[in-house]
C-alpha cells in the first residue's frame, strides 16, 4: 500500500499534468485558427473518385541503406503497381545512392512503373525532400514511404477502395505493423488478410473537430502508407521545412494537422495500413 506521502506526490503530479495539458496543449488552437484563418478564400480543389487516379509512392532517404532492399521488395509486390516511384536522397552519409542506382537499374526494365531517383546537394530534412520530390511527380495522388519501412503489399490497392468510397477525404491514413529487427518475415503482408476493405472501420474527421484537438496523437496515423491528393498538398502549402512555422513540432503530424484544418481526413483505426520499423530511426530530431 503507497505511504500518504507518495499518494500526495501522485496527486501533485496529476494535478501538474492537468494544468499543462489544460494551459499549454500540444496542440495550439491559436495556431491552428491562425492557420485556418490564412487560407480563408482559397480555392478548394474537388477529388475525383471514377477510375483508378494515378499515384506515386514518394520516399525520402537518409541513413538507412541496410533497408532499402526490403522496402524496395514491398513496391514490387504491390497487387497494383504505382504509376511513379520517387526516391528523394538527402544527402545521406551512407551508401544509400548506390544501393537505389542498383536496384532501379535491376528492376526498371521489368515494370511498367517509373523509378525516379532525386538526389539533394545538401541534407535538407525530410519535409523539404518529400516536397522535392511531390512537386516532381505527375500523379494525382501521393503515397508516402519511409526508405526504412515496408509497404503492405496491398496498399495501394486498398487505399483507392477507400479514397471511393470516401469521395471528400483528401488524406488517407492509419495506424500500423510495428516491427524490427528479423520480425518482419512473420509479419502480415496483405491488409485483406486482416480485414476485407470494404469492412474497414473509417473514423471520417472533419475540419470543425481540428479544433478540439489537444494532443499530437488526437489525429493520429502512421506517416509510411499515408495517403492525399496533391491538389490538397498544394493548397494547404505542402510540408513545411521550417519548424517555426508548424502547428506542432514533427512535420508529419503537422502536415495532417493542417490538412485536417481545411479538408476531411480518413482514418482507419483498427485496421493497419502499413509495416512500421521500430528499431532503427537514425534522424529522430535532426532531419524530420
């Protein structure tokens, strides 16, 4: 049984919480107003839902050539096959380059999807990079890939059975497969294994709820597997660089954040869309 001394300090460091959470969210609803009110006026495009959009998978590389060849190998199993793949490396201190010249030359020749490698001068973190290389693309639609994580082989497949059958969302996303080091092998590779997808739970979130978010993880999603239109990455300004200019810290979450401000967002809660590695972030606070 705690002494009255601990149930006090317990007390004390609830009530502390409390209060941060209550006068210092993580969350900014200033910011997230300020924001709002910048776009006022903006044209807002319109998604078309008939046929399948062109799409590309779009992946930012630094520092994690031990991976490449799996997540790689998750692209070309894709029960549908990306219109473009864009590998954008930031100056990556190893041999990350050469691993992707590799496989590129490898496997081109075999598949009707176009390789695309991007090479930065200088290291300008992620969110520049994932700009880079949207702005490069021609697709209609954004898929985005950690060059350290794995795609579920029927990601883009699934991903356009919902982005039908949820006409207004301009962002896909869920949750994850959390693995590392050899797990992956004993890992599901099929998203219709785990759930069929005309049966996934979607949580449709409006612009109107941005506003009673508090916490980074009230809109939350796996940022490998995510999906949006370019169109919406466009108008809301696409990924932003600089820190100071984000809603929140991570420019991932920020992204959905704004996106979320301005257009609805799905999200799968239950079902996961994407393999995450969680054992190997080698520029956690130094290039996201």
């Amino acid at each position: 049984m705690p002494s009255p001394y601990q149930i006090l300090k317990n007390l004390h460091r609830k009530f502390r919480i409390g209060l941060r959470e209550r006068f210092r969210p993580e969350i900014s609803q200033r910011r997230v107003r300020s924001f709002i009110k910048s776009k006022n006026g903006i044209e807002k495009p319109k998604f078309l839902s008939r046929g399948n959009p062109s799409i590309a998978i779009v992946i930012p590389c630094y520092g994690h050539a031990p991976f490449l060849q799996e997540m790689f190998e998750s692209i070309r199993q894709q029960t549908i096959a990306p219109n473009q793949v864009i590998f954008v490396v930031d100056r990556s201190p190893d041999n990350t380059l050469e691993i992707l010249q590799g496989l590129i030359s490898k496997y081109q020749p075999a598949t009707t999807c176009e390789f695309i490698l991007l090479q930065n001068e200088s290291n300008l973190g992620q969110a520049a990079s994932l700009n880079k290389g949207i702005e490069y693309s021609n697709a209609e639609i954004i898929m985005i890939l950690n060059d350290d994580d794995y795609l579920m082989h029927d990601s883009i497949e699934v991903t356009y059975k919902i982005l039908k059958k949820y006409p207004d969302a301009a962002l896909l996303g869920g949750h994850s497969l959390h693995f590392g080091a050899n797990e992956l092998k004993h890992t599901a590779k099929l998203i219709e294994s785990i759930c069929p997808a005309e049966s996934i739970d979607i949580d449709l979130r409006n612009p109107g709820q941005t506003l009673s978010y508090r916490k980074y993880n009230d809109i939350n999603m796996t940022h490998s597997g995510s999906s949006f239109y370019k169109s919406a990455w466009k108008c809301i300004g696409g990924y932003y660089p600089d820190k100071s200019q984000r809603l929140v810290h991570f420019s991932d979450r920020d992204f959905q954040l704004r996106m979320n401000a301005l257009f609805p967002v799905a999200l799968s809660n239950i079902t996961p869309l994407s393999c995450w590695r969680n054992d190997s972030s080698v520029d956690q606070g130094i290039n996201s």
